[in-house]
C-alpha cells in the first residue's frame, strides 16, 4: 500500500492565497511588500530561481526590484549595492543570490545585508536568535519544511525526528525548528556510522545530502514521516531527490515527492518572511 503523498504544490498555494489577502490589506495602509534580488553572473540555475522569485513578486502583488550584475561585479560594488537596498524604504527584504563568483567573500555580503530585511534568514544575529529560540526571520526551506509536516497533521512534540545532513542553510536550521516543536532530534552525516540504523528508528524523517536516490526502504521505518529536501539532476535530465521514491512510499506514511514537495514551499515561505518583515516596519506584526 502507497503512502499519502504531501502535496507542496498545494500547500504552498492554500499559503499564497492567504498571502494574496494580507497584501490587499495592507494596501489599505498605502503600502505594499518590497523584495530586491540581486544575481551576481550567469549561473543557470539562479537564473531560473531568480525569475521564479520575480514571479512570485508579481503574483501576489509585492513591489520587486531585480538587479543583474555583471560575473566580474567587484565586492565593494556589491556591498555599495546592499548598503542602498537597506536604506530603500520600498524595499522589506532583499535576498543575494548565492552561489556568488569566488571573488566575492559570502560572508561578508550576508553579514552586510540589515538584519531585519534578512528574508533568507542567513545573517548572523537571525541564526543566533534561531538557535536561542527568539523570534526572527527563519531559513525558508526549513521553515517550509515544518510547515509541510505540520499540514499533513503530523504532531511533532515528542516524536523522534532524524535529519540527514548538516548543512547551514538546510540541516541544522531544520534540526533547531523540530527541536522548537518539541521534537527528538538526531543528526546524521557524512561521518556517521551507523546512519542505516538510525534512520530506521525515526518517526520523522527529514533528508537533505545532497545525493540522489541515496534513502531506500531499508532506512525507514514502517509509517515514518519523510521529507526529502533533496534536488538532483539525473543523467537523462530528470530531477530526483535523495530518497528513492518508489521504494520508500511502500514503507513510509506521509511522503514528499520530487518535484513537488519541498521545492514549492522554499520561495512561498520567502514570500512570507518578505510580507512579515515590511508588516514590523510599519510597525504591524
């Protein structure tokens, strides 16, 4: 018997058209949310987010800036560029798309953007307040993560959550919001022994390495929730993620699938964060 399938799709348009009716709202306040995106080059796939973004922007009525720099954009410009986005009072979030050119130190551009327009939920004093449990704008994938488990009517307090993987932006900001709600949770990684094993005692699951089709039926134990984060391009151009669909939904309870699971979630919950921070600017949330 197949496991439910966790529509993300869905989810995160029920999301949007709640979104949609905040924006006509607050346009009765004579304002509305500004996002800027800034690219830096012409990597492929930032490309194809970043018109997703602008897209998004568009549908559901928010102000959007996209600036497109140059490969060769030097640091300072790029610094100079943020430092005008956060004084730009149109603007409520900004969001540099990552990767950047190897010139370009990473660190040095999230830490520059303004913490309260940080609707990546990167910069430091966001993650600080993330792992001490104040409030602050969260990882969007993460974040979209627990959304999705929450609206499959998973109760999350008490239960045994393993996470696979311990990446900054996807591993351990995931692991800090289960751990918000109340859940045990182990982490697993490249180093781990014994990840089979501990896979299989998970009552959630959530996988994010990075390594297609690398989760099968024998990690996972009969009725386990699993979320898999991962995005990978197969040799014939497909996308699959790092759980083996086909053979875990025989197993498992509520599944994500790829595409359709966590992908649609990641920019809905930064369109969310982008409408969160302009409401607190205006000092309404």
């Amino acid at each position: 018997m197949s496991a439910p399938i966790i529509d993300g799709k869905q989810i995160s348009q029920d999301i949007r058209a709640n979104i949609q009716q905040e924006v006509i709202r607050l346009k009765e306040h004579s304002f509305q949310p500004g996002l800027a995106v800034v690219l830096v080059g012409e990597d492929p796939a930032s490309q194809v987010y970043v018109k997703n973004k602008e897209k998004a922007c568009h549908d559901l009525g928010y102000y959007s800036e996209v600036h497109r720099l140059a490969a060769d954009t030097s640091q300072e410009a790029l610094l100079e560029l943020v430092d005008k986005l956060n004084h730009q009072s149109t603007i409520h979030g900004i969001l540099v798309q990552l990767p950047l050119p190897k010139h370009i130190h990473e660190k040095a551009v999230i830490d520059a953007i303004a913490v309260e327009k940080d609707v990546d939920g990167f910069h430091p004093v966001n993650v600080g307040n993330l792992v001490i449990g104040d409030d602050s704008l969260l990882p969007c994938t993460p974040a979209g993560v627990i959304e999705l488990i929450k609206r499959a009517g998973v109760e999350i307090a008490g239960k045994h959550a393993v996470v696979i993987g311990r990446s900054n932006i996807v591993g351990k900001p995931v692991s800090l919001l289960l751990q918000r709600e109340n859940a045990t949770v182990t982490m697993c990684h490249s180093r781990t022994a014994n990840i089979a094993e501990l896979s299989r005692q998970a009552d959630i699951l959530v996988v994010a390495i990075g390594k297609a089709n690398f989760i099968d039926a024998s990690f996972v134990k009969p009725g386990a929730v699993v979320i898999d984060v991962g995005m990978n391009r197969l040799d014939n151009g497909k996308l699959a993620g790092d759980v083996d669909f086909e053979s875990v939904k025989q197993v498992s309870g509520p599944i994500t699938p790829v595409p359709g699971g966590v992908g649609p979630m990641t920019i809905t919950m930064l369109m969310q964060n982008t409408l969160v921070a302009a409401k607190r600017s205006h000092g309404l949330a």
